[in-house]
C-alpha cells in the first residue's frame, strides 16, 4: 500500500499507508459526509467527454508536492505527444486522497485516472466507482501477463475484475546499520530471537536496536499482518468474517508490542512515533535496525550513503509455529485505477496502458525508489542494488496481499489502533500480557460489528 511518499517520508500505505488511518470513513455515516462535502472540488474530468483531455489525481509519491510534479510533468507531456490527448494533473495529498475518491465514486464526479493505496482496491472495489479491468479492459492495457503476480494479487476481491492496476511496487525488509552490528561482532539476524538478542547488545549507551513506529495505525497493522504470516494468522476467515483474536494472531501482535515491553530493544518514546520518526532515529545512528519498505531516498536525504547499511527479510521466528508461512512481508504499493463515469474510457486506458508501460515504469521507479510493478522493467540494472535486489525476491516469493475484503480499511484502524493503544500501555510500563492483547484484539473485532 505504502501511502505515505516514497522519497520524502519513505513508505507506501501501503501505498499503500494511509489506508488505516482513513479507513473508517467507508462506514456509510462518513461516505455520506464525504459527498455531502464534495461540492466542486472535485476535477471535471470525469465527465466532460473531451477525447483530448484527461484528468489524473496521483497520490503524493515524493517529498513534497512540487517534487511530484516535477517527476510527473515530462511524462505527461510525453504522453501528449504521443496520443495528443492532454492530461491535467493533480498531485493529492494523502491525508486527502481517500476522502476525495469516496466523495467522487458517491457523486459521480471525479477524474478519469486516479491512483489508490494497493489495500485499498477491495474497498473502493465494492463502492462500484472504478471502472472493473475485465477482459477487454485488461488487454487494452497490455494483458494482465505483464504484471508481477503478487503486485497483480492486491488489486481487488478474489474472483472478480481488479478494481486496478499495479503502479509501484515494494515489500517490508529488516535495515540494519552495518557498522553498528560491525562494532558489536553481529551479523545480520535471520530469526526472531537473532534479532532480538542484536538489540539487546546494541542497546545501551543512549541508543536502541530498533526503532518502531508505536503512534503509526498503518504501519502497525503492517506489522500485524507480517509478524501474523509467520504465526499463519488470519485475520478474516475464507467467507470474509473477522477473526483478530485467533492465538496465532495474539502471538504476532505481542511479539510485536514486546519491542518496547518485554525485550525493551525500542525506546519507549517510540510508542509516540506517527510521522516516521523512526526513519530518522535509523540515519542518525539512534537505533541500529528498521523495519521499513524501500526507502533508500529517506535514508540519504537524512546523510546516511548506501553502504552504511544493509536489507535482509523480516526474521521470522525459529522454530517456524505450527502453521507458519514463509511470508515475511504484504505486498506493498500504489495502483493505477480508472474512474467508472470516465467520459473518455478509451483515453484513459490508453493513459494506464502508458504509465504501465516498460520505458515509463523505469523512468517513475527510478525517480522514487520503488520497484516495477511490471516484470519486464525489473530486469533494468537500475533496480540491481543489493537492497532493491532483496526486496525484488522478497515481493516474489515471500510476499502476500492484504485482505482483499471490503471492510479491509475498517481492519486496518480498528487494529492499527488496537495496537497503538498496546504501544502506551508498554511505554507506560504496564504489563502486556497474552490477556491484554486478546482483549484488546476482540475489541478491535466488535467495531467491525461482527
């Protein structure tokens, strides 16, 4: 999902991360606020039929807005050149963006390409306002081949049409600071326990093992679901019905939480981190690891080079639990979708067909440190860096979707939040027993009102 900026703040809601903190405003209460306050902000793109004009909303992919139009803008005027349909960009803030597509797919009026968080797609999928990439849809864009199949696997509800295609793509790894670990004789963990017992040594004097992101509902339903792979949690049953309370499930959060509680190898002051304060905690030396997505421009905007530090999966727990999967990371990244009132169907597809192409999918992930969501443009050396090439076999083998369920926003706040309140009551030196995070996870469970 990583919906928060690739370069700048470095991570997807992902996209892919704004999804949790938004999520609850697809309760119907919050849909109706939504087009009640959609009035015209919204672009006139989506019905004004013009075969020469589109209008696209792309999420904020870099450190600000300017640096996305900067990106963007010579792609689009090549775009024009070659088809001649001109296209009108707004770069959307994601602290906006959900709320503005939920205002347009109940209005009606909205643009005629759009960009969403991956873990988004089942939600806004059931809202029936993205046009459905059939069969026919598919293949004007360049046959549903084309795509990585684990990018391909969040783009909406198993056994009906995407809602959408993949844009940028990235998975979740475990950085780690190589002089530190150097310093300490440590090499890099490749389980749990590996990784914990590192951060016990190298805590101390002022600085910690890892730093998390306590405050953080996206990142720390991310890390539900990661840690809960490797516990072999599902968070809803085969026919959709929640289950955040399963043993496997308790087992993955606690140890989560036990980063400041139990193992006390996070700082509790981490337990505040929102805004990725962890990232800055990391370059600056603060903590020696970090579990992030690709965020190789974070790092050396913040003055670390790219061999200070190196990226292996996330350790899973040793012996695996009965049930375990060999799946360390969800399937992180930002979609491409069209608006379903499109008054230029055909343009926007060839728009997608663009963006999706293998020239262009280099030029974008190049500029903002993500991967190809297409499989031929991976194979480009310019994403061969050690770290990208982790992450590369990552998304291909290790890697799974979010919940393709309609409540998946809902999930993500209502656990992400569940998890925060976890976080204080660590920092706070309560005790975070299995007790209190079951009762906290089946509280989560009843706002889905299930």
């Amino acid at each position: 999902m990583r919906q928060t900026p690739l370069a700048g703040r470095a991570a997807f809601p992902g996209r892919a991360t704004f999804a949790g903190r938004a999520g609850a405003v697809l309760t119907a209460g919050l849909v109706l606020a939504a087009a009640a306050a959609c009035g015209g902000g919204t672009a006139s793109g989506g019905g004004n039929g013009d075969p020469k004009t589109l209008t696209y909303w792309a999420s904020n992919q870099g450190a600000d807005i300017a640096a996305d139009q900067k990106v963007l803008a010579p792609e689009l005027a090549k775009f024009e050149r070659q088809t001649g349909i001109k296209v009108k960009l707004e770069v959307v803030p994601w602290s906006d963006l959900l709320n503005r597509i939920l205002a347009a797919t109940t209005s009606g009026q909205g643009p005629d390409v759009l960009n969403i968080g991956n873990t988004w797609s089942a939600s806004l999928q059931a809202t029936g306002g993205l046009l459905p990439f059939d069969g026919a849809a598919m293949a004007e864009v360049g046959g549903a081949g084309r795509f990585v199949p684990a990018a391909l696997a969040s783009t909406g509800a198993k056994g009906k049409p995407p809602a959408a295609v993949p844009l940028y793509s990235l998975a979740y790894g475990l950085y780690y600071n190589k002089k530190m670990f150097a310093d300490a004789n440590l090499q890099p963990p490749r389980t749990w326990q590996e990784m914990v017992d590192a951060g016990r040594k190298l805590t101390k004097d002022g600085k910690h093992g890892i730093a998390v992101e306590g405050a953080s509902i996206p990142e720390n339903v991310h890390a539900a679901f990661n840690i809960g792979q490797m516990y072999g949690a599902d968070f809803f049953t085969p026919d959709g019905k929640p289950q955040f309370a399963t043993p496997q499930a308790v087992k993955a959060v606690k140890s989560y939480i036990d980063l400041i509680a139990a193992d006390k190898i996070a700082a509790p002051g981490n337990a505040e981190y929102s805004a990725n304060q962890s990232i800055n905690d990391f370059a600056t030396g603060k903590a020696a690891m970090l579990m992030w997505q690709a965020t190789t421009s974070g790092l050396t905007n913040l003055g670390m080079k790219p061999g200070d530090w190196g990226v292996v999966p996330l350790p899973a727990p040793s012996p695996a639990p009965p049930g375990g999967r060999g799946v360390t990371s969800m399937v992180a990244g930002i979609n491409i979708a069209v608006f379903k009132n499109t008054g230029n169907r055909d343009g926007a597809l060839k728009f997608v067909k663009f963006m999706t192409g293998d020239a262009e999918q280099k030029v974008l992930n190049k500029a903002y440190g993500s991967l190809p969501a297409v499989t031929a443009a991976q194979n480009d050396p310019a994403f061969d860096t050690p770290d990208l090439k982790v992450f590369k076999q990552i998304l291909a083998t290790g890697a799974a979707p979010l919940p393709q369920v309609p409540e998946e926003s809902q999930f993500e706040t209502a656990v992400g939040t569940a998890m925060k309140d976890l976080f204080a009551d660590a920092a706070a030196g309560k005790p975070v027993t299995e007790e209190r995070v079951r009762d906290a996870l089946a509280a989560a469970q009843e706002q889905m009102g299930e």
